[in-house]
C-alpha cells in the first residue's frame, strides 16, 4: 500500500510557502501504516498536474493531492481533475448552501465566485469542509486506486483529513506497514548521542531496524523504524534508552517540551513565572501555546531594557555596572525578584547578547546566561549559542525549558 | 534554464519534518532567474535517489540535492552520488583540518565517524562548510549540468547556498527568467482582496501576467507573475494597488510586519511595550525577533492571571469583576497602565479567550480585545477569530501590529 502526496501550487515552488501539508498528511498516512514513497511540488499549471498524474498513477494505491481548489482564478485543480477523469461538473445545492451560510457568519459577501465553489464533480465523492468553502473530492478508480484532493489552506485541509481518516484506515493492509517511534533530546548532539547508543544501533542493524538521528535548534530526535511486527522490540528498546539519558530525553513521539513541563508542573501543583531580555517573551509563549497553561502560568516581566531590568525587575543598579547584564548575578537577581513579585513557585530569567550585534572579546553575540529560581534554591547556567539571531533565542528557550524539567524531576 | 530541487530523507516522507531547505532554495533560485520546475522529497535509500537522478537529469539544467550528508550511518547520499558519478572519495587534509577545529571549538570529542565526512569526492568541486563538518558538493556535467549536493540542517545548508550563489547567478540565462513580486496584506480576506482587483486582474490578464492570492493565517500575500521583461509593469501596477489599500498593505517581498513596524518607530524616534494576557509573550517577541529592536522595544508585563492583571498592570479589580477579563475596558487600563510603568511611547494590551475551553455565549472562544495607548489617545478594538487556539494567538499578534501601524501612519 503505496502512496503518494503532490501539492500543487506555484508559491511553493517559488519559495514564497512553506510546505507544512505534506507534512501532516505524511504523518497521518504512516500512522495508519501506509508508506509515503514520493513528495512532489508542482506547478498549477494543466500540463504539469495531467504529466504528473500520469507518472504518479501506475506505482500509487493513494494519491493526496492538495492545492488549488480556492475561488479565485489561479486555483484549477479541480477543473484539471474532472477532465483527467473524464467527469463532469454538477451543481450541489447542499454545499451550496453550506458555504452561502459560512459567509454570513463571518459578515462577507457572497459573490459570484463563490457559487462557483459548489459546481462539482458527479463521479467524485464530495466532502463538506466545515472550515471553508472548499470541498474535498474523492475518486475511487478500478484496481482500488483513490485519488483524494484537498484544499491548500493547513487549517481547511486538515480539518476534511480528519474526516476521511476514517475511510482510509480500511485501505492499509497494516501488516505491509512501517512502525516508527521517536524519542525528542535537548541538550545534546547528534555525533554525541549516536556515539552513546553505538552498541545500540549495531545491535539494532542486525534486526533490520533502522536507527536515525534528526537535529534541529538545541534538539535532535532518535527515531528507530522496523515492520509494525517489530513494534514491542522498538518500543522495549526506547524505552531503556530514555531511562539512560533521562537528563537529555524529555519526551517522544509528538510531544512537546512545554506540554511535558505543563504536566509536571500540574502534577507539583507549582505556578511558573519568567523575567525575560534576550527571549523577550519567546519563553512565556511557549508555555501560553499549550492550552490549559492558566493552570500554572501566572505571567511574566519582559525586562528588555537595563532600565526596566532595574525599574519593573527590582535589579540592582550596582549589580549591572559591576557584571554586566548578561551575567550569572543579574539573571540570579531577575529570577528571585520575579519569584516574588510574580508570586510563583519557579520563575525563569534570561538575560544574553542574541545578535547580530553587541557582542565584545569578553562577551561574545550568542552568551546567554539562564536563571531559575525555586523555594530552596536558584540556579544559574551559561551558554554559548553561536552568530545567528533566531537560533539564539529559540535555543535559549529549549534550554530553559529543559532546565526547569531537570530540577523538576531532580536531574539537574 | 530549469532546476528540480531533491530534498533527501524519511524524517519528511514520515512527516516528522517540514520541508523549509525547498523553500529556502526555491526562493533563492528565483530570485536570479532559475525557474524551479519541481520539488520532491525521496527517502534515504540507493535505489530512490539513483531513480530519482535517472528521472531528472534529462530534463533539468540544475539539480539542488539537500539532506543525508551527517556523519552517522543513516546518511549515504555522499556514498550514493559518488557511485551514480563514477567518482572516488579521497581524503581531503584541509578538510579534515577544519572539521578537527570546528568540534576543538565547541569542546566536542571528534570521533572516527567525524573523519569520514574529510572523504569527498574527486571529481566534484568541494564547498567548505563554515558552519558545521558536512561539506558541499558541486559536480559539473557534460552539456552544461549542474548536480549540487548540500547538507539537511537548516542553517548550515542556508550558509553553503550563500557561498555557491556567485557561482549560480552567470548560470541564469535572466530573460528566459519570470519575475514575479508580492504585496502583503494585513486584515483583509482573499475574497474581499480578489473582489476589489477584479479589474486590476483581468487587465493583468491580457497582458500575460498572472496574479495570485495566497492566504495564511491573518495574512494574504498577492504575487503578480510575468516575465523578466514585465517587471516595470508589475511593479508600477502593484505600487498602486499598496497606495489605495495602504490600510491592509503593510508591506513587499519578504517584508515582515514587525520590521516595517521597527523601522516607523526608529523613524518617529518612539518607544513600544507590551502588556499581554492571550498572547503570553508572543506579541513581544515579534517585536525581538528583528535585530536592532533595543531601539524601540523596552519590554513588556504578562498579565496571564486576573491577579497580575490587578498587581503588576494595576488593573482595578472592580473593572474586571463588572465587565469581565476580555473586554474594552480591561484593555484599555492594561494598555495606558503599562504605558506609563514601562515609560513608553505606546503600549499595546491584549485580552481574549484563545480556547479550546473558556468561552461562553456572550464571550464565545476566539474573542479577543487588543488595545493601544498613546500619548493623545487610548485605541480599543474587539475581534473574533475562531476556534484555534494557535491560529487566535498568532491573528492576534498580527492584527494588534497591523492596528499599531494603522495608527503611526494616520490611517486607523
């Protein structure tokens, strides 16, 4: 059970989108055990989606197509697709009145073009998008090939994926099917980490189970793929690795850093804080993303300026002019101070030079100094992040994260 | 002159990564007249890539191959294109010397593993990598072909393109080249955008340039598409179209919003700050995101809780209690309060039920207030987003900046 995703539209290829669907349908299709061999971009053009169907049909069982399928005149999936399957395009007064209702709940005309998006093909199994005026469409061709297109909006897109899931979970013959589980590291390398689990990996070779490392900002992923039959090895071997590493390995699979603290700290019941400069703000939205956080996010003082370090943060005046403010002492006087006034169990203090400019021989762009301080006891750690803006403040993050579930679950 | 980008790794068929390294490239290509035909993304594995090279050597002029260059043993696209090219690896001792440096540097053990990635190709010219140990690879082929091969991680990849680029741009045959430039939008939909250029687009049309809308979340990009020789045309016709709709034009090309928002402030030699509840930061840190922001960022208060809203934003309680957390009375205190505890210019406030859970009839998930404070006058204004709570907290931010700027340019 092969398939195959093609998103079409020039934006991606002229580098303006980001691909993030194929992505999430990548994702979803493996969970239910079918492969996705092949990605492609291309561009919405009626000669390049016909040649690539065509090239696509014969290898695929499922074919995702998304893109294309939006009101204005540039969007032709759906015209390219009813001609390629000889079908033709009908009326549906259902969707027609779902999407002239959509528009009234958000106060917007309905206009001509509109109406155009309920004109559609007989032949095709049509999904209402209950997020949009797009509809998916769904042809099953003989031989057990479907051919599934979506629109390109993620949100709209994802919304109908999840619709047809349940249409697709029969389709996968799960024994043909890859099982993968990951595990999510920070704080440690990629050549580091694989130096540690060399045996490991060997070892794992010899079962035919592949072992991948996947680096990203101050984060690597170990993924171990085998067959679905190979699940309790993988899983079993996983779980003694995140039991050794404990320290680095914060979670699996699609969790996130700031869920996991979010449990722990909801587990503790302990309230969290931050006095942020370098990160301004970037740490406590972290923990605002994940709903729910008002269990134990209570808020934050961004302290960017020396002046507000001192006016909003209570640092001392001294305490910068002696060490600097990016130093052990101020974030150490950030992080108390916002303990109190913030009224929280643990508050997170950063204070670094993120670059591009300001750095000195001494001090150089990419220092960053975290703090936390606790009821008992207040850390402080320096890093060394390197040149680049973005990277030093996303790294500062997942540090300070990872910080604070070390001291959390007492292996600081 | 056509290139195909190839993007090399399960992490993406598996949907454990999102694609950025195409993007990136696609956008850069572009950019000097290298049309991108088509984007795929293969597995790991020999007999994908030989295939996928034999599927496009013949109808490209330049191939970009990123991913499957690090040093452990899941990454064989080095050992792959050495063979598919008839080459050898030899060890390269300058190398070898920069690697050993570059893991002296970080206190990094360098291992046996971290020597192999000095064997490169002979016959390929070699592009050292600055910013990691993966080198680049460049093999020039008989009628004018082009086979590059750049490593997966992100920045380190962006590094090497820069540093190759010299060499792509005299490649570029430019009139062949499209050219194609975007207007970015703020608080519009692409239905409304598309109903008010409707003449503008089918003008555009007789002349062969076509026009595109391209939603994201709170966002629509309008891309006008011709060719080298129309680019006077398309940007005259797009200068015009940012003057009349300068209320949701915030901006050009790979303009962000809170750039140009960084830019008017150091302009009018003002000072901002925040005071967020729903955004939890994430309103802040746009504004740190861009280098130089110390100029006009000063900070900021998180008032997650109602308890902070009153302590530290010195909301009075009566005020909550008698219209409610998320309301315009709320907003506005939060915003004068921290305008002057902050000693800013202008502050912006934000309070809304970002969701999932939370919302009620009155004050259903998605409502969000965003005020701002200024000198002469306290601006409140309410939305509703929807149902998301990530896609609430990122319109907000991008509402709330669109609204700052509206009203520094005198058109709210």
């Amino acid at each position: 059970m092969n398939s195959h995703i093609i998103t079409i539209g020039d934006e991606i290829l002229v580098g303006q989108t980001v691909d993030t669907n194929s992505t999430f349908i990548a994702q979803q299709l493996n969970r239910i055990g079918i492969t996705v061999t092949k990605i492609q971009s291309i561009k919405d053009e009626r000669k390049a989606i016909l040649e690539t169907l065509d090239d696509t049909l014969d290898n695929n069982d499922i074919i995702i197509l998304t893109g294309g399928l939006g009101p204005t005149n540039d969007d032709i999936t759906k015209k390219v697709l009813t001609e390629y399957f000889n079908d033709e395009l009908l009326l549906r007064p259902d969707i027609l009145e779902h999407n002239q209702l959509f528009f009234k709940r958000f106060n917007k005309p309905f206009l001509e073009v509109n109406k155009q998006q309920a004109m559609l093909p007989k032949g095709a199994k049509i999904i209402k998008n209950d997020l949009g005026t797009a509809s998916g469409m769904w042809w099953t061709l003989p031989k057990g090939k479907h051919i599934i297109s979506l629109p390109g909006v993620p949100y709209e897109m994802k919304g109908l994926f999840k619709k047809i899931l349940p249409d697709l979970k029969p389709l996968s013959s799960s024994k043909d099917g890859i099982f993968h589980h990951t595990l999510l590291f920070q704080g440690i390398g990629e050549t580091k980490l694989a130096e540690l689990l060399k045996e490991t990996e060997n070892e794992m070779k010899t079962k035919g189970i592949t072992v991948s490392y996947l680096p990203s900002v101050a984060q690597v992923k170990l993924r171990l793929t085998g067959t679905i039959l190979q699940k309790k090895d993988i899983l079993t071997e996983l779980e003694k690795i995140k039991q050794n590493l404990i320290k680095y390995c914060y979670g699996e699979g699609d969790e996130l850093l700031e869920e996991i603290l979010g449990k722990l700290l909801i587990k503790n019941k302990s309230t969290i804080g931050t006095v942020e400069s370098c990160t301004g703000g970037a740490l406590a939205s972290k923990f605002v993303s994940t709903p729910g956080s008002s269990a134990y996010f209570q808020g934050g003082l961004l302290t960017y300026s020396n002046y507000l370090k001192q006016n909003i943060a209570d640092v001392p005046n001294q305490l910068i002019k002696k060490y600097g403010a990016v130093s052990k002492e101020v974030v150490e006087s950030m992080a108390e101070n916002g303990r109190k006034k913030l009224e929280v169990d643990y508050c997170i203090s950063t204070s670094g030079i993120a670059g591009p400019t300001g750095g000195t021989a001494e001090k150089p762009v990419g220092l960053v100094w975290i703090g936390i301080a606790t009821s008992s006891k207040t850390y402080a750690k320096a890093f060394n992040f390197g040149h680049n803006r973005k990277r030093n403040i996303e790294s500062t993050v997942y540090y300070a994260l990872n910080y604070l579930r070390r001291i959390l679950i007492n292996v600081e």
